[in-house]
C-alpha cells in the first residue's frame, strides 16, 4: 500500500507538469494544443537517449529545448500559415512520430540500464531516503510551478494572458498576438516535454507509444483539480494541476489494485469523465431549460 | 501630426458585396486637434478609425503620423503612438484580469526596449491608485478585482484610461459611449474632455450626437459615402447650430442626412 501510494505520488507529481502546460495553452491561452502526445514522448526520448549516453543531467534541459521546438513549429502553423489551431498540433504531432524514431536511435523502444539518472544521482546525495525519488519529484513540480506563477506576472507573462482573455485589446496595447502564442506555446510544450524527460527517466524506459492519451489525461487532472481547488489566478491554477494529477494517479493507483474498472478500460473512464466534464457548462444550461419547460407545462402556459 | 492622403478602401471586391468604404479621402490633424466625426449610415466613419489604427491596410493612399509612413506598418506597432477606444467596452479589458494588472499591461508601451520580465513595482501602483482615484469611480480600492466585475461605465472609463496612461501621439474615439446609458456617457464624455485637454492629445472622434459633434473638441468633420463633405472650425463652428450642420450636410452631400441612429436634441 505505501509502495502504491509512493509511485502515485512520484507520477502524480511528475505528470502534473504535462497538466500545467495544458492550463497554460487551454487555460490561459484559450487553444486547444495537442501537440501534447507526442511532445512528451519526444521528451521522453531525448531525455533516456542522453541519459543512456551518459547525460542524465544535460537530458532535462535539451527535452525542454526539443519540446520547445516542437511547440515553436505547432505556433507558427496557426499564427503564420493560417492552420486552425487544433488541426495544427495534430500535424505536428504525427511528424514527431518519425523525429521521436530517430531520437531514439530508429528504436521503438530504449531503456537504461545501469546509468545514472537524475534520480539515482539524487539518491548519491543522501537526502529523502528511500523516498528520494518523490522528493525529486517534489522539488522538480514544485519549483516549476513556482516560475510558472512568477513569469505570468511580468510583463510578457501578462501580455501572453491577454491573448486568451481579450485579443482585441492586446493588439490595441501593442503586443503582437503571434508573438505570446508563440513564446505561450514553446513554454507549453516545453514543460510537457519536461515532464516526459523526468518520468523516462524515473521508469528507466522509452516506448515510441508512451503517449497516447497523455493529453486527455492532463485535461482530466486540469479538471479535477479545478474541481476541487476552484479557479482564479495563477497560484490557484498551479496548485489545482499538482493536486489534480495527484488525485487521478490515487484513483489510478487504487483501481489498478482493486481492479472495480478492468485496467484495460482505464483510458476511456478517463476519455468519458473528461468529455462530460466539458461538456458540464452545456449540461447544466439543458438541464435548467428542461426544467424551466416542465414548470411552464405544469401552469397550463397555452 | 496625421496626414491622411488620398486613401482608399474597398471592401469585398468583385463581388456582389462590394462596397468602397474609403473614396480618395484626404484628412490633416494638427497638433492638438480634436475633431469629432458625424455622417450617415455606412458613410465610412468607422472605417477611417481602423484605417488609422491599422485593422487593414488601405488599397490605396498614404498615412503618415509626426512624419513617419505608417502605411503598411501592422496594428500592433502602430498602437504604441495611437490609443483607441472602441463602442463595445468590453473589447478594450480583459475580463479575466485585474484592473491592476489591465493597467500594467496597458503601461507596456512606455516600456519598449525596457526588459520583458520586468513585474509592477510599488510605485506603478501608486501611480496606478492615483491615476483611477481620477475617474471618481472607487476603482482604486478594487485595483485586485477582475475586470469582468466592472460595469460597462466603469470599464470604458478605465480603456479611457488605459489609453492615455502613457498619453498617446493620437487617440482614436470611436462611439465610444454610444452603448451606455446616458448618465455614464455623460461621465465618460466629461472624463474624455478632461483627460485630452490635461495631457494636450490630438483626437479622432466618431460620434452620433449632433450636439456632442459641435460642443466637444476643436473640429467637426461631416462624411458620406467615404468622403468627408465638411471640415468646420473655429468661429464658424462656434456659431453654428444643429440645424446649420445638417443644412450644410446637405449642401455638402447632396442628400439628407440618414443616420438612424442620430440623436438631433438632448
């Protein structure tokens, strides 16, 4: 059991950083990003393939740079070339296909062995004891989110929560709107590739179809914790994706062990809570307007 | 200050939608110039703010602010000189952001140049406080309050603000208080008057008020069907009544005044 709560901590954590790129791109921006899938595992690959060449330290900001890359490619698509936004990330999500291929050496899958990772050099500093690798991963979330909060209060990070709320006004201020989406979205999908390179890292092991449904289920940490910790501003949005994603490795963690959902059928419990809790606004306006009819009807409005 | 020269814009063209907006207008403001814009339906008054502000480019023409060509510069570079307020007041905020932090954002434009990782100091807010203790709206003690609360007064008092926070080479009105009530429009109205005499802006005005287009600023500027018909000032234009203006429109245009929207008392 407290093996079980470990690993949903240290993932929950870990996959926290993939949720804060989404309330970035979907929150703050207002685009719908799914470059997430395969940004992740380019991440992933880039990350286990430096580690595995002795670079487990260099791997975490070269995963960034890559996601930053791919993200800088699904922004130029949709600000420069007129690509509706979705459609963009899904073209540059099936490219990375083949550019996560070939980071991984034209391997589907890679795995370390006996090199060193960041968290087994963590380990080597002797702090957190057998819990090091929570704490890694602790530390890693936690201080992201901390810049995270800060850069939305500079004067970029406003102008880039401008271009979500009101882009009228933003070009009226003089920022460029193609601008903050891009830098929005480098940031974005850097983090995801972040958290790709920290949870290969931690698994020891790359497979080219790691990240299928990594987007869905970061919509559905967003939604949980928002859910649960309420929104507003930066701070509340950081701390509602850490305890959100926690909260769904738990639930995960728990119907891995009970097995009340066969694990085979885990991503479309997810795919359905998702798809309902989005639909909720839309829902609720039904269910009001039902219920506004049947009022009508009882008093004989003919 | 802002030579308009000859501009012209049609939209949709070669097809059954088609319809020139701007035809050959000419337009100089002079330092300081505050020139208020009435016209018909369609007449294109709208379209000469956005051809100003850089919404499109113009097919053909020149338009030059303090010297500079800004013909083909885009919108958001020519908003660092040219502040602009629109009818809706919901498209001058963003909703989701304090008034605070609306301020700040607005402040960019002193800050080119300066770094982009630079946050609001203590002192921007109290610059901030006092500058909104000047709308006498109580907004200075709700500055951590999300703009979406504000009515629709108060945020187009602050877009007013926003706009001339850093005081603008030009300031683009357009029917700025046509959608509220007429109270507040009066307390933007007066707002506006006293914040462009403070700080000595030049302004292009669109309004549907007759009255508003003789009392306020120093020009007024009749148009129809992309042109501008009449350009009145100083003691010609302190003479002249309602009726004078919609005599001289007709000389001027050929036809009516036709503006169903057009407020000829109050």
């Amino acid at each position: 059991m407290l093996f079980i709560s470990q690993t949903a901590l240290e993932l929950g954590f870990l996959y926290a950083l993939v949720a804060m790129a989404l309330y970035l791109s979907y929150r703050v921006l207002d685009i719908a990003d799914l470059t997430t899938d395969g940004c992740f595992v380019l991440g992933a690959a880039v990350s286990v393939t430096l580690a595995a060449a002795g670079h487990p330290i260099l791997a975490i900001p070269a995963a960034m740079a890559s996601g930053a890359c791919a993200g800088f490619v699904t922004a130029f698509l949709q600000t420069r070339l007129g690509v509706p936004s979705i459609l963009a990330g899904i073209v540059t999500n099936t490219g990375l296909y083949t550019i996560n291929l070939m980071a991984m050496g034209w391997k589907s899958n890679v795995s370390l062995l006996k090199q060193q990772t960041i968290f087994s050099l963590f380990q080597g500093l002797g702090l957190g004891g057998s819990w090091y690798e929570t704490v890694l991963a602790v530390i890693l979330t936690v201080a992201v989110g901390a810049v995270l909060i800060w850069f939305l209060g500079t004067r970029l990070g406003l102008s880039v929560r401008a271009t979500g709320d009101n882009r009228d006004m933003v070009r009226a201020s003089s920022v460029n709107p193609t601008f903050t989406i891009t830098v929005g979205l480098c940031i974005s999908n850097a983090l995801t590739a972040l958290s790709g390179a920290a949870v290969g890292q931690m698994q020891k092991t790359i497979d080219i179809n790691g990240g299928t449904g990594v987007v869905v289920i970061g919509l559905a940490c967003l939604i949980i914790g928002e859910t649960i910790v309420g929104r507003g501003n930066a701070l509340r949005g950081v701390a509602a994706v850490i305890v959100g994603s926690v909260v769904y490795r738990f639930i995960y963690a728990v119907v891995l062990t009970t097995r009340v959902v066969p694990i085979e059928c885990l991503k479309l419990v997810t795919a359905i809570i998702v798809g309902l809790a989005i639909a909720m606004p839309s829902l609720k306006k039904w269910a009001a307007f039902q219920k506004r009819k049947m009022a009508a009807g009882r008093k004989g409005g003919r | 200050m802002l030579h308009v020269e000859g501009i012209s814009k049609t939209f949709n063209p070669g097809t059954v939608n088609q319809k020139k907006a701007l035809n050959n207008l000419s337009l100089h403001l002079a330092p300081g110039d505050f020139a208020a814009i009435v016209g018909s339906n369609g007449a294109g008054k709208s379209t000469l703010l956005n051809a100003v502000a850089g919404s499109f480019y113009v097919d053909e023409g020149r338009i030059t602010l303090d010297g500079e060509d800004i013909t083909f510069r885009p919108e958001h570079r020519r908003s660092r000189g040219i502040g602009r307020l629109f009818q809706d007041p919901m498209r001058g905020t963003a909703p989701h952001m304090t008034i605070e932090e609306n301020l700040a954002l607005a402040y960019l434009r002193t800050s080119r140049g300066s770094a982009p990782f630079s946050r609001i100091s203590r002192k921007d807010k109290e610059f901030f406080a006092h500058q909104l203790k000047l709308l006498d709206m109580g907004l200075e003690d709700r500055m951590r309050q999300p703009v979406g609360l504000l009515s629709g007064g108060q945020r187009q008092a602050l877009t007013l603000l926003m706009a001339t926070l850093v005081p603008p080479r030009l300031l683009l009105l357009d029917e700025h208080t046509a959608a509220l009530d007429p109270g507040t429009a009066e307390k933007v109205i007066a707002l506006t008057r006293e914040i462009v005499a403070r700080e000595k802006i030049t302004c292009l005005m669109v309004t549907h008020n007759m009255r508003q287009a003789l009392e306020l600023g120093s020009r007024t500027l009749m148009m129809d069907a992309g042109r501008i018909v009449l350009d009145v000032s100083g003691p010609e234009r302190a003479a002249m009544t309602v009726e004078d203006l919609l005599l001289r429109f007709r000389q001027g245009a050929g036809k009516e005044l036709d503006n169903d929207r057009i407020l000829l008392s109050e």
